[in-house]
C-alpha cells in the first residue's frame, strides 16, 4: 500500500518558471490537501479538496493552483515561482467524515523547492 | 479565527531527563487534537490523538498527552527521553464541525547526552 505519493522530492527553479506538484493517493480517500511549511511557522494550509471537481482556498492559496479530476491525484500548480515560495510543500489526505479512518490524516513524504 | 500555539520553539533537554511540550489552541467547541513528528528531512508522522473520552492519551514511542477543555490545551510529555527522540513536534487542531486541520508552529526538541 502506496499511501501518499509525492513528485518530485527535490526542485529547484528559476523565479518566473512554472512546475507542478503531483500528489497521488491509494486509499480513495475524499479529502486532500496541500500545505507548506516554513521555519517557526510550522504547516500551513495552501488548498484543498472534499472530492473529485471541488477545491477551496486555505491559509495561503496565492500562487498556487490546484484541481481535482479523480479522486487519486490533487496536483499543485506553480505558475511563475517566486522565491518567496521556497519551502517544502507536503501533500495529506484523509477519508471523510470523522469517524473511523476519517480523522486518521496521511502525508506524503515531502517536497523541498528551491525558487532561486 | 482558529490558532494553536507552541509556546517554546525550542526545548533542549538532557537525555533521561522529563520534557513537556506545550500546545494551547483556541476554540469554544469541540475540536480533534494531534500532536505530529518530524524528523530531520522526513515528512510528518503521527504521535497520538484525542478525539474523546479519557483526557489522557498514550501514543508511540513513550508519549501521552493531556486535553485540558478548560485551559484549551493538550501538553505533549515524556519521562525519560532519548536522543533519537530528537525532532520536530507539531500540535494540531481539528475543529469536527470544520473540514480544516491547522497546526502549531512547532516545538523543535534537542535532547542533550
């Protein structure tokens, strides 16, 4: 079991450069979302998604979009990188509801980006 | 707007010796608390959780938690701590009625030999 799956784990890009994040999860999990993180400000919520067709803003959406045509892969857009959106960016899903396996959140292992 | 706060960013502390990290979060109804590891270049792994029931939670690796409803907060301890436990420890906050997790800025724990 896969869990969450997350490409690339190393990127560095050139400001103005466009990339994608891609996350993928086996558990047919509802939920997902993305976060980043950054020194002594610890995760915070960039986008995320109830299902397949519906997204939302988080915390910190600008720069970033996302979309959600299956319900295996949320994948996390960067259009023109900044260096301000240097960070390490983790993927998280989980199913839905609160009961059960729903209050159980799995992460992916991470992807640190370099904006230079 | 919901926060969770972290109030040490960092806890240096002699191995075998007790640690207590500490989690306040603000929120007027019921809420799932977390407390996340990371270690150094890995992504997050969880510790424990309260979701309800007793207030004492016992996680892996030796730790337990406290929910403290009347103080909003939910203390992470150790008695006796090992430098592999050396890493970075997150609070989280899970209002159930809200389909958002948000999360403390961190405590980073260095355990000293």
């Amino acid at each position: 079991n896969a869990g969450v799956t997350q490409t690339p784990k190393f990127q560095v890009l050139k400001t103005g450069q466009s990339m994608t994040l891609q996350c993928a999860q086996d558990m047919n999990h509802e939920y997902m979302s993305w976060y980043r993180q950054d020194p002594g400000m610890g995760l915070r919520l960039i986008h995320y998604s109830v299902g397949a067709g519906i997204t939302d803003q988080g915390e910190v959406p600008n720069g970033y979009n996302v979309s959600r045509s299956t319900t295996e892969d949320f994948p996390l857009r960067l259009l023109s990188a900044a260096p301000s959106q240097t960070s390490v960016y983790f993927c998280a899903s989980r199913a839905s509801g609160t009961g059960g396996s729903g209050n159980t959140i799995y992460f992916g292992e991470g992807s640190w980006l370099t904006v230079v | 707007a919901q926060s969770v706060t972290q109030l040490d960013s960092q806890v240096p502390v002699f191995e075998e010796a007790p640690v207590e990290l500490r989690c306040n979060y603000s929120s007027s109804v019921s809420v799932y608390l977390f407390w996340y590891v990371q270690y150094p270049n890995q992504g997050l792994q969880l510790l424990l959780k309260y979701l309800s029931g007793s207030t004492l939670v016992k996680g892996i690796n030796g730790f337990e938690a406290e929910f403290n409803k009347s103080q909003t907060s939910f203390h992470l301890r150790k008695p006796s701590v090992h430098i592999s436990d050396t890493a970075e420890y997150f609070c989280a906050v899970w209002k159930t009625s809200y389909d958002k997790v948000i999360f403390g800025p961190g405590t980073s724990l260095s355990v000293i030999p």
